[in-house]
C-alpha cells in the first residue's frame, strides 16, 4: 500500500478537497495521511497551549 505524506494545512486542505476525484484506495491513503497530520497537529497545539501556560503563569 502507498503511502502520503501530508505535514502542512496547504497540503491537507489540498489533499482532502482531491478526494472527490480519487478511487477508493487513494482515498484511503489519504484519509490515513489526514488522520496522522491532524493527530501531530492537535499534539502540536496542546504542546503549545502547555508552555504558554506555563510562561504566562495561566491557571
């Protein structure tokens, strides 16, 4: 199975609006590939909403 590779919200934006154009295995490569982007997106901001806290002292 072929993979993608998605790491910016361009890309993401692109790849899920191409979906409608894709057979089914396309479409499950990238769905797997937005599903792996925006679970180390949503780290990424719980990542950054920690060390803001801690830097603003925010409780």
């Amino acid at each position: 199975m072929q993979t993608l590779t998605t790491s910016k919200g361009d890309e993401a934006s692109e790849a899920f609006l191409s979906l409608k154009d894709k057979n089914s295995e396309e479409q499950e490569i990238i769905r797997d590939a937005l599903l792996k982007y925006c679970e180390l997106d949503t780290l990424a901001m719980i990542k950054i909403w920690q060390n803001f806290k801690q830097v603003t002292n925010y409780e």
